[in-house]
C-alpha cells in the first residue's frame, strides 16, 4: 500500500513538472526538450532516494524510478499519437528571421535577445542576415538556419 502511495505521489510530481517545464521556455532547457530534461532530473533524485536512505527507501527509489520511466514512456506515446498535445507541451518553431529580418515580436516572444540570436545564427556558421533566409528557434532551443541560395 505505501508503494502505491509513492506511484501517485510521483505520478502527480511529473505531471506537474511536465507542464511547469514546457511553459518556461526552451531557450534555458538547451539541448534537451523539456520533458527528457526533467526525466533526467527526476531520476537522479528518484535514485537518490534508494542509494542514500536505506533498504526501506531502497523499494521506493526503485517505484519512484519505475513509475517515471512508464509515465515518459505513456508521454512520449500519447505526445506522438497527438500532435496537438505536443504543440502545447513542448512548442512548435518559432520563426525568428524571414529573408535576413529579424522578426523582433517573435525573437520577443521565444525571450531572446537580439545578441542571442546573432550568436545561434554564427554558430550555424553565418555571420550576416543578408545570409539567412529563415531562423527558427527550434523546440531543443537551438537556432536552425534556412541560408540564401546563391546560385
């Protein structure tokens, strides 16, 4: 009975910071998507709780873990049956630049500065707007890049 108690207690953790997460933006979660962000978080400390409190936490840590890797497991199904529901979790791309301009509402919008941008865009190797046709902040908070065609 207590394990089931810890089975809701975690089910209702995850939800909680699956939506707290996916609306702080993905410019500060980097490379990983909101939700692989928060498995890896949660499983430390799920774990965490095993390793350090004893055989009788060591069932809990155990469950806690197991119930985790279920719930992202039925997440990850129910994201990919429902493209709707992933929009609203984990976001769609954000355009940022159309035909070398910056879209200032979007880049106000994604809560990125005007220097952020500039940095993603060098990164992907272009040091103009006069290159870049399109720039997206992608869903990882990464900045992909559309170039002009020179031809």
């Amino acid at each position: 009975m207590e394990l089931l108690l810890v089975v809701g207690q975690t089910l209702a953790i995850y939800v909680f910071l699956v939506v707290a997460i996916s609306r702080i933006g993905r410019p500060q979660v980097g490379e990983l998507t909101p939700v692989g962000y928060l498995i890896a978080a949660l499983l430390g400390s799920a774990v965490e709780t095993g390793l350090y409190h004893g055989s009788g936490s060591l069932a809990a840590g155990l469950v806690s873990a197991a119930t985790l890797i279920a719930a992202n497991h039925a997440t990850m199904r129910l994201l990919h049956r429902w493209p709707r529901l992933r929009r609203w979790l984990l976001g769609a791309p954000v355009l940022l630049v159309h035909h070398g301009q910056i879209i200032r509402s979007h880049l106000r919008q994604a809560r990125l500065t005007e220097q952020e941008l500039r940095a993603g865009i060098r990164k992907r190797g272009y040091d103009d707007l006069a290159q870049v046709r399109l720039a997206f902040l992608e869903i990882d908070g990464t900045i992909g890049v559309v170039p002009v065609r020179r031809g």
